[in-house]
C-alpha cells in the first residue's frame, strides 16, 4: 500500500468514525467493496476456483489452534456496554440474522420465528441436556430454558458481560435451568465429565478457523448411543456464508476486518460438510441474505432511534476506563457503519451472494 493510499484511508476512517458521512454515500460505497470482493475471490472458473477452495481447506486444517484473536472478538462485540447492545436488539437480544418470511415480519417477531425454527430443525423437546455454544446474550438460552422447563440449559460464551447479563436475566425472569460458563474454546474442554443430547451454536463458528479441531471436540461433547436403538445425539449450527467460496478477514483487509471481525472467517455454504471425520451431516438448509439484511437494517433503526441512551452508555463506559467521550462516540458510529455494511453485504444481488447456512450433525461412533 502507498503512503498516499494509506493516507487516504486514515482520513476516510477517521470521517467514519465521526459520523459525517452521509448513509447514501456510505451504503454506494460499500456495494463498491462488495463487488470488489466477489471479483477477488472469482478465480474465473469452476476449475480454478474448486482447486483454491481446496487449498485454503487444507490450510485451515493444518492451523494450530482452533481460533486467532478471541481476544479481540470481545474487545470488538462482546464485551462493549450490555444496554448499548441492548438498544439495538430486539426484546430477545438476538444478535444473530432473525427470519423474515415475508418481509413484513417486525424484529421482535422475526426474533422468535428464527428461534422456533431451530427448535424444529434441532428436533428439541423437554428434559434434554442442551449446549448453547458461543450463546452471545443469552437469547437462545433464555428462551430454551423458558419453553422447555425441565431441559438443562448449559450456555458457554467468551465473555463476562454476557455471562452477567444471562445470569441477572434468568434471575429476574425465575428461570433456574441455565447454568452459564465463561471460557474460550480453543483451551475449553468438559473433559468427559458431562454430554449433552443437543448442542447449538448459532453464529460463533465464523470466529473459528481449525473446523476439524472443533467439530472433534463438538463431537466428544455429544452423547454417545448406548445401543443401535437409542437415540442420536445432535449437533445444530447456524452461520452467515459465501454460497460458494471461503475466506478470511485479515488483518490488513480493511474496515471490517480491522474495527469489527479481526481473525475471522466467511464460511463457503458447503465448507462444514469438508470436516466430517468426527460428526456426519443428517441435514442442510440455506436461507436467502435478505433475511439478514433486513435483521441489520432493523438494528440500525433501533440503534437510531435510542442514539441518546447509546451515545450516553459508550460515553460513559469510556469515561470509567480513562478515555474520551469521543472515544464512546467512536465506536457508536462504528456500529452504525458495521450494521449498514452488513445490511448491504446479505443484500447484494438480492440476496443471492451471501445467506445463512443451517446444518444438523450427528457423531460418527
């Protein structure tokens, strides 16, 4: 990169995170970026680029950890101010793509319909051992916990904050069937000592770059049959994905890969199903982008519409780590920019270029 270009684009972040930049301007440039991506990852033929997907699987394969960067994922989402997030979910806090069958569906109830159907697609029912794996805030917890009162619901995040918000929210709602764990899964291990008839992750594998490392130890977490007529136990995902082809966020990727999504990774629609040697596919889905685009553009309503109590929560969490109210002010339009550049991403060419993956594994033995 020039030093003119570098320049450039300090001053560019820099209009970014004042919030000057109009959202007409910013919504024709980042469709920009995303055709520039799709042209960066065409290696102008079937051939080709089934040969580069293949190379990049081997190498992910070959990593030495499970994740890069967790600690970066809670500096940059999980561990900013609970009621600023909290401002822009929905009553679910789900901060992950909702479902929109028709398009006309509100946020709060495309919350619930995305979380029903992983109630279907997962074959869930009361008084399973179930597994919220990289739970976020709680919304999946909370909501397995309240429809099945008799299921033991174990939720695992990275973060602190979360860990707090799902303990005080179970509280105040009565729930007593959530049991809350702070750890990072690349050294988390339950060491046998407890199995689980379900495990769900919904939007945490994108943080993961060794899939046969973690889909192994997924797989020693499941129970395992005690005979040909017991049954399986099941492993349900949920992720964002490219329809065809893999990458990574690196770190001198741009914008997004530096404020929001730094050691992660954009899964191939099929890139799951190249891990198999622990946990056999049973079923796919895929659903269209637009689902999570309207999700985004529904955050960005929310987080526009309470900018005042944000704006006070960053600034105040600012202050009481030693920082300027500017820097408060930084990361609320940081997560304007971040809402509107997924919004177009899973928007692009209808929906057709990027989606959400639904996947249900079972163990091998």
């Amino acid at each position: 990169m020039s030093k003119l270009t570098e320049s450039a684009l300090n001053v560019g972040y820099s209009l970014l995170d004042k919030g000057v930049i109009p959202d007409v301007i910013l919504r024709v440039v980042i469709r920009a970026l995303c055709r520039q991506r799709l042209r960066e990852i065409n290696m102008g033929s079937m051939e080709a680029n089934h040969t580069a997907k293949m190379k990049w699987i081997e190498q992910v394969r070959a990593r030495s950890t499970i994740a890069d960067y967790t600690d970066k994922a809670n500096e940059q989402h999980y561990e900013v101010p609970t009621q600023f997030i909290l401002s822009c979910l929905g009553p679910y806090a789900k901060y992950s793509c909702c479902l929109y069958p028709t398009g006309k569906e509100t946020l709060d109830e495309a919350e619930i319909l995305m979380l029903e159907s992983y109630c279907k697609k997962a074959s869930l029912r009361d008084g399973l051992d179930i597994l919220d794996l990289g739970c976020g805030w709680g919304s999946l917890s909370l909501y397995l916990a309240q429809k099945y009162p008799k299921a033991r619901i174990t939720s695992l995040s990275n973060s602190a904050t979360q860990k707090a918000y799902i303990d005080s929210t179970a509280k105040a709602k009565g729930i007593t069937n959530i049991d809350v764990i702070t750890a990072d899964v690349n050294t988390f291990d339950f060491g046998g000592a407890k199995h689980f008839d379900r495990i769900l992750s919904i939007e945490m594998l994108e943080h993961m770059k060794n899939y046969k490392m973690l889909m192994n130890k997924i797989a020693s977490w499941l129970r395992p049959k005690k005979d040909m007529s017991s049954e399986d136990a099941l492993f349900f995902v949920h992720i964002f994905c490219h329809r065809t082809t893999p990458y990574h966020f690196d770190q001198d990727d741009g914008w997004m890969a530096q404020t929001f999504f730094s050691g992660g990774t954009m899964p191939s629609h099929d890139l799951l199903l190249h891990f198999q040697d622990d946990l056999s596919l049973v079923r796919s889905w895929y659903l269209n982008g637009r689902h999570y685009s309207q999700t985004c553009e529904d955050w960005l309503k929310n987080q526009d519409r309470h900018v005042k109590q944000g704006l006070a929560e960053l600034q105040k969490d600012a202050k009481s780590q030693g920082l300027s109210q500017e820097e408060g002010s930084k990361t609320f339009y940081r997560f304007r920019v971040f809402y509107l550049a997924c919004a177009e991403l899973f928007g692009m060419n209808q929906g057709e270029e990027w989606g959400v993956g639904h996947y249900l594994f079972k163990r091998n033995h």
